[in-house]
C-alpha cells in the first residue's frame, strides 16, 4: 500500500492545478481529498472515478477486483458511446467470496484474468483493485504484471481502492495509470502534422462526435481521445500527437501535464460547451498546430469554418428568443463546464437567478460575476430543502442541475433539465448548444406543469363547472 | 425437482447479483422518517443510491460512514457515532438502519456494540431507534440482505405483548425484496377488503410509490412507523410473502407467539387461490365479490393467453423468490424453462420446475438463452436480449430503461391477469412471420432436389 500512498501524494502535487498552487507547502502537502463528514457525504469513491474515467476505452475488458457490490451495483451505468468495439459494456468482476479473504484473492485475479483473455481476447484487461482485496493485502501489481508475461497482453493494474479518496482523486489514479503503463507503449503507423489528443472528454451521450466533423472538416485528426470512443491502440499510441486539449480540466490533468513533460505535446485547457468556447477551442488546437509545424494556413481555414458555424448557431437559437425571453434558469452544477451555456441562454433571452459556488475557484467566481451582472445569488452551499422552497415560491422558472437534485426540482412541479453527466441528450458543439436551447424550450413549455399544479377538486373552492371548463 | 448448480467460474461476467447491503438498505427505506447508513467507504453508498434513483426514479436516502483508508485501519467506531450525530441534527430522522458492508466486516468493528455505547455516549438520541445488521458484501446476495435486515429490526424493535392477541383484526405482512410498492398497494387493499388491518415490514408502498409529498423531506416519504412495529406482537397472524421471509416470521413468532403463514409465491391462479382462502379462513369474512370477479377475469385471460404461452421457451435470471415466482407462473402458463439462473442459495431452487438451476451470472443466462423465445430479467439483460434477438421482460431491481419499476405488479388475480397481458404482448409483437422458406424441406435429401432446381 505504500506505493500507492506515494502515488497518492503525488497526485496531490500536481502542479498542473491552479487550486493546488495557490495554497502553502503545509496544506498542499494534505492534498486535495477533503476530509469527508461521516453522515453528511455525497458522492463516489476513487474507484468509481477511474472507472467513470477509463471505462470509455471501448476494446478493453474492465475486470473489477473486488465482491459483487463495486461492479454489481455500477455496470453499464454510463452513457459513453463506441463506434465500434462494444466489450466496454461486458461487465467482469471476481465478485470475491469469504473464501478469497480467507485465504487471499491473487489466485482467484489471476485465473479471472485468464478466463477473460481466452474467452474474449480483448487487446488488453485493465484490472481495477478495491478496499476489501487492499485490506487483505492483494498484489494486482504482481498479479497482473505475472499475467501481462504468461498472457502475452498487456494487463494493466489500476490501484483505487475506493476508501483512498473521492471520485476526482480516482480519475487522477487512471490517469497516472495510463501513464506508467499504456502510453507509449505502441508507435503509431503514420503521423500527420494535424495529429491531436483530447483529454478528459468521455464520450457521453455522444458528444465527441457533435465536434469530430468539424475536426474532419478541418483535416485535423484525433490521434486519442482519453477516454471517449477510444481504444487501445489508440491511447498506447497517443505520444505521438503534436498537440492536446484538456477537457475536464479537474479530472486529468496529470495525464496532459505528463505527456507535455515527457514527450513535448503543449495542451490547453478549454471546453466544448458553448458557442464562444467552442470557437475558442478551435482556435486553440489550431494554432497550437500551427505553432508545431502545421501549415499556417489552418489558421485561416479554422477562422471560416467558426464564423459559418456561428452564424448558423446563432441563427438556429434566435427563433427561441420570443418564447425564453425573461425566462428564469436557476443553474445548480459543480465548476466552469455550466458556465460555458451561460452566453448561449442568455443570447435566447433567459436571465440566470441563481447559481451555486461550492466547487468554483475564486477565478470562476470572478467570471460568474462578469458573465450574470449582479442579478443572480451566488449559493455557497444551498441544501435540498431550501432548494425545495426556491423552486416552491416560483422564483425561478426552470431548474438546471446534475441527477442528483433532479427530485428537489420535479417534487416541487418545476421544469428541470439535466446537464450533468448522466444525460441524455448531448450537448457539445455548435450543435450541442442549439440542442441545449431545444430542451429547455421543451421544458418548459410541455403542457403537463399547468396541469400537475392545479389544486386537487378536494382542495379548492372550484365548482364543477369551473373544472369542466378546464377539461373543455 | 431441478438440480441446483453453482457455478465455477473464476471470473462474473455481466452480474445479476447484487450485494447485501443495499438489500438492508432498501428494507430499512420501508420504514417512516428513516434513514439507511452504510458503515464503509463513500463508494459502498454512493453506488447504491444511483441504483435505485435510477430504479425508483425517485430521492433516496441513504448516507455513509465514509470510511477513510486510515479510518478503516484503526477501526470505524468514531466514524459511525459521527454519522449518527450528523445525521440526527441535519435529518431528525426516527429510525436509522445501519448495514455492515465487507470493509468494515474484515476490519471487524462490532457494530452491535458500538451502538450500545453510543446509545449511553448520546441520550438526546434516545427517541431515534438504531438497528443495526450484519451484511458483509462477499456473502449472500441482495435478498439476503433484505431478509436479514427484517429480522433484525424486529428482534431490536418489536416488544412482547401484554395481552392475547387471537382476536385482534391486526395482521403483518412480511413482504420479500421482489415485491414492489405497487404490489404491496395491491395486497393491502386485498388484506383490508377481509377488514383486515394490515400492517408491512417493511413498507415500501408509503416510501417508494412515486407520489408528490407536500414539503421536502431528507428521509423516507413514508412507510411503516417505528411504533407500528413495536406492537407488531398484537397481530392474529403474520404473512409471510417469500421463502427469504421465512426466518423473519419465525423470528416474530418466537418473540410474540404470533402464529405464521408463509406463501412462497402470489403470482398466478393456485398461489392466490391460496391466499384468498387464508384469508377468508382467518378473517371469517367470505371472499369479496371484487375477487370472484377477478379470479374470474384471471381464468378468462389464461384462456385467451395460453395459445401464446404454450410450448415458449423462457429464459429467467432472478433472485431464487422472483425466479420461483416467474418461473412457476410461467410453466402454469405452458412455458418449458429453458434456463433458470439465479444469485444464491434457497430452499425455493429445488422446486423450480426446471432440469437445473444454476447460481451464476447473465452471461450464463446468453449461453443458455440460445433459441429461447422470452428473457426475463432485470435491465441488465438488455444486451443479451439484443445479441440473440429476444425479447426481455423486465422484472426485480435495477429496471432503469423503462417506467414505473414501483409500480409493477406481480401479486393477486389483477396483477396475473395484467402480467399475462404484458408478458403475452410482447411474444405476440415477436411472432415469426412466415416467408416462402419457413417450411423449405427440412431433410437433406430433399433440400438437394430444391437447391438444384433453383435458378443460380
């Protein structure tokens, strides 16, 4: 476990993060892993994060290490969409028994191992360790590094026992993971000065492939996309890109600070939600293209295909402005990636009441209060049930959040939208944010809220006429 | 009589089981202004919870002792009284269940004791009853859990009685973890059309049905009241629904002399049958008109469904109650069981009119669902379902692809004949259409003369 718990702390030192080298020497060295209030915790553990984030890589077959609840409960949870390979999907797990921590579980991994490579020969077995084969002392590293030889594949360990830390901290471990044992491993057959890695996008929905044409278009070629729609030979083979984006700026960026240390690829930051950061990023992998040798003339090509896609957008999104005008959004969702729909919402019309700040950094702050005015409430830590009451009083007319707080909102017979990860509808791109400004239009405007929030015949002065006018 | 197998595979491949403590935890949702705690790492919890709002597209409360690595080193004990003050200022719940998992059953905190000393650390918790139930992850299956958390709350919570009982209108029904809120809806209706008084453990009708509360609440929406099983002792009989709820009846017995029934199943015509005539032996009430009627449109709809059913080959992985149900109710329908799977180990298995049960995963449910006509099991089968072109019918937990899991119904003369209806629509959507080749000479010789007089 030692291993690990260096691992850990030096996770913890990235200096990619802005967070982490803001504080002093004393409390970066405790790390990003909050404290957690017994009682009063929400969220995943370490292990559902390198899951939420490895998972994607579609060819591979993820084997959990671990009893039945860690996969049993999870599998096929998650809408990250393959072109092709479905194996992803195939959930595997040793699903421990007493006998295994009695008398230890390397024997059981081994022999699991074994029995997915011969029944379904994937291109490599990505094996995630948990608490309860951590506690008895199980060596995945040994296991898989003894199966990796006899096999003949690579098997590569994941160690995030879930009790290590949160979810965030668990995209981190896959992300170092993918480092010490997948990236570089393979060459590429051929490279093109247009060659590009996305990190930190999964996928979901569907959305890697509302920005991919607009690469096609532009020539540019996604040597990896860590993790969404990838496979393996894809993400051993991504050293060889000439430039990176970094999606999910919290979840991984070791892996692209890594990859710019050790084999020269610049990254940057940016999103693929909202008109203006969509632009952005285009601009952004294009020129840094251009800066590792691409043909400047991209530059020119990218800014054309930006103003007609605007245009469009924009054009497409303007109908909406009649019926959202003044319409009231609370958004309730962790860090910068809501931020980036603000333009395209308020460009229909809408005006943003309400937001929450727990998980943004004093600069998102700043960009929230630039972007809002001083119309809206910045919430530092807004409880379900003053939510409920929120939404109650009608002081907003629709609710923007993740699944979590889906009920608060719907119990409350106020229209809700998902725009966390478990949605449905994809919303990246140009074409994301016109989708985006669709469903909130269907929102609000479908038929059932007038209904649902009639009184009951019991609970009001109403005669029977005046309930069949309704029905009239 | 079917052989029972486990499996011996080293590696699950697509699970059909799920773990015990979650199986506890949604016991304990049956209970009013509760809330479930999980004594492991977040993940324990967090997984859980996801599980059934996407099952009962509804909030669930459920928390976590959110065991650090170091925490479950040095042993949990601070983390659960923790959890427990927390959760009493932020919820003031009445009841909180607290279910063991397998981290902090190797570790080996005594859960049991630690309550009796938070209990003495803490008096201002005293209106708040804790129950607490061992149910490591690497042991047993879901039901287990259920079943386990049932007996544990009435060995904490229910108080022996003072006077005899026989007379009173009061029964328990202890409904297994396959009965959804809609069926317990529909057997409460049943119980109190006998002028029963019903009451459930748990009760998931008050808790999961799906309804809009009038303010929000961080716990439970509804379910049975800790006072409610106190006195659960002042009942003429408990009903049991399940084989799992068998300990637990036995367990009330034993407490309070509370005579039990077990009906192992109440799906299907001779299941209810039974049931009716219990209750109109113990209640003294003659059964109703509204279940002549029914009983009546239930034979009506076997009829016109049993050209449907007849000669089917089904394919059914559940937890061993829900297969015996399904699996049972099917072949009264006429279906062969091609292939039973199911999570653990019970008394039902045997009994399931199949050659062999096997105790295994879906992937073995896709080998042997080769040629069948119908899978029925929870979402997971999805992908099976569409790699051999079967229709699935979705039934026990998670169901997250389709509406209304609560409100599915599997018990009583209405919920049969509906299953009947639902079940027999989708075989009849997938009838074979015939095409010129369907009845092409089947011997080879023949099949030659064919081939040789097509034109190439």
């Amino acid at each position: 476990m030692s291993s690990l718990g260096a691992k850990v702390q030096k996770v913890f030192e990235e200096p990619g993060c802005a967070t982490n080298q803001a504080k002093q020497s004393r409390e970066r060295k405790k790390g990003c892993n909050k404290q957690l209030a017994p009682g009063a915790a929400a969220g995943g553990c370490a292990f559902d994060g390198a899951k939420i984030a490895l998972q994607p890589i579609t060819d591979v077959a993820h084997l959990i290490h671990g009893p039945i609840s860690c996969e049993g409960h999870s599998w096929d949870g998650r809408g990250a969409k393959s072109s092709g390979p479905l194996l992803y999907r195939t959930s595997f797990t040793t699903g421990m028994c007493e006998q295994d921590i009695i008398f230890g579980g390397e024997k059981h991994l081994y022999k699991a191992i074994k029995e997915v490579v011969e029944k379904y020969n994937p291109p490599a077995v990505f094996v995630y360790q948990t608490c309860i084969p951590a506690m008895i002392g199980d060596d995945i590293e040994a296991v898989c590094k003894a199966a990796a030889l006899k096999l003949g594949k690579p098997i590569v360990p994941i160690n995030v026992p879930g009790f290590v830390g949160s979810k965030n901290l668990g995209n981190k471990l896959a992300g170092e993971a993918l480092l010490d044992y997948v990236i570089g491993t393979e060459e590429p057959t051929e490279t093109t000065p247009y060659d590009i890695n996305i990190i930190g996008e999964y996928n979901l929905s569907g959305e890697l492939w509302q920005v991919k044409p607009l690469l096609d278009e532009l020539g540019i070629r996604i040597l990896a996309c860590i993790s969404g729609d990838a496979k393996y030979h894809e993400v051993a083979r991504s050293h060889r890109a000439r430039a990176a984006m970094m999606v999910c700026s919290k979840a991984m960026i070791n892996v692209a600070r890594k990859m710019e240390e050790r084999y020269g690829i610049p990254f940057f930051e940016g999103s693929f939600y909202g008109i203006g950061d969509m632009s952005a990023s285009l601009r952004n992998i294009s020129q840094l293209l251009v800066d590792r040798g691409a043909p400047a003339e991209l530059l020119g090509r990218t800014e054309a295909v930006i103003e007609r896609e605007e245009a469009r957008a924009w054009e497409r999104i303007a109908p909406f402005k009649a019926r959202l005008a003044g319409k009231r959004a609370l958004l309730f969702t962790g860090g910068v990636k809501s931020w980036s729909v603000v333009a395209a919402m308020q460009e229909a019309g809408m005006v943003i009441t309400g937001t929450s700040v727990k998980k943004s950094t004093p600069d998102d702050k700043e960009r929230i209060k630039e972007l809002v005015k001083d119309d809206a409430h910045m919430f530092n830590d807004l409880k379900p049930r003053e939510m409920y009451k929120l939404l109650k009083d009608a002081r907003a007319d629709i609710m923007l959040s993740g699944g979590r707080t889906q009920f608060v909102a719907l119990k409350a017979k106020m229209p809700w939208l998902d725009i966390n990860q478990e949605r449905h509808h994809a919303f990246a791109g140009y074409e994301g944010m016109v989708a985006l400004i669709k469903e909130i239009d269907k929102a609000l405007f479908n038929p059932i809220w007038e209904q649902v929030r009639r009184p009951a015949p019991w609970e009001s002065d109403v005669t029977p006429e005046e309930l069949c006018l309704h029905v009239a | 009589m079917a052989r029972v197998i486990v499996g011996k595979k080293h590696c699950t491949v697509n699970p059909l089981k799920m773990g015990q403590p979650i199986g506890a935890a949604l016991a304990f949702m049956g209970v009013a202004n509760s809330m479930p705690l999980l004594h492991g790492s977040q993940g324990c919890t967090s997984f859980g919870l996801v599980l059934f709002v996407r099952h009962f597209r509804e909030a669930i409360p459920m928390q976590t002792t959110a065991m650090s690595e170091v925490a479950t080193v040095l042993g949990g004990f601070d983390n659960v009284e923790q959890a427990i003050v927390n959760i009493a200022t932020r919820t003031n719940p009445s009841f909180i269940g607290i279910c063991s998992t397998g981290v902090s059953e190797i570790k080996g905190d005594d859960l049991n004791g630690f309550l009796k000393v938070i209990r003495a650390a803490h008096p201002e918790l005293d209106h708040i009853a804790l129950v607490d139930v061992s149910t490591p992850d690497f042991e047993g299956a879901f039901q287990d859990g259920w079943a386990t958390a049932v007996t544990r709350m009435i060995e904490e919570l229910v108080e022996i009685p003072l006077v005899e009982t026989g007379l009173s209108r009061r029964m328990n029904v202890l409904p297994g973890c396959h009965l959804t809120p809609g069926d317990i809806d529909e057997l409460r209706d049943i119980f109190e059309s006998f002028s029963m008084d019903p009451v459930f453990l748990p009760d998931l009708s008050g808790a999961l049905d799906g309804h809009i509360p009038t303010d929000f609440t961080p716990t439970t929406l509804g379910g049975i009241s800790v006072s409610q099983i106190r006195s659960m002792g002042s009942a003429c009989w408990t009903v049991a629904i399940g084989e799992q709820m068998r300990g637990a009846a036995i367990t009330l017995e034993h407490r309070t002399g509370v005579p039990y029934v077990v009906f192992e199943r109440l799906t299907g015509l001779s299941a209810n049958d039974a049931l009716m005539a219990f209750l109109s032996r113990a209640s003294g009430v003659p059964v109703p008109k509204k279940y002549r009627r029914q009983r009546s449109q239930l034979v009506d709809a076997m009829l016109d469904g049993h050209f449907h059913f007849g000669g089917k080959k089904a394919a059914i992985a559940a937890e061993p109650d829900l297969l015996s149900a399904m699996s049972h109710w099917l072949h009264e329908m006429g279906c062969e069981i091609q292939v039973a799977v199911t999570t653990t180990a019970s008394p039902v298995l045997e009994g399931i009119p199949a050659d062999e049960v096997l105790v295994g995963d879906l992937e073995d449910l896709e080998l042997g669902a080769q040629g069948a006509d119908l899978i029925v099991t929870h979402s997971h089968g999805r992908q099976a379902a569409e790699r051999l072109g079967i229709p699935l019918f979705r039934v026990g937990i998670p169901v997250f692809d389709r509406l209304g899991a609560g409100h599915q119904l599997t018990v009583g003369y209405r919920g049969t004949r509906d299953l009947i209806f639902d079940v027999g629509n989708l075989l009849m959507a997938n009838m074979h259409e015939p095409s010129p080749e369907t009845w092409m000479p089947r011997c080879p010789e023949a099949r030659d003369l064919v081939t040789l007089q097509m034109p190439q």
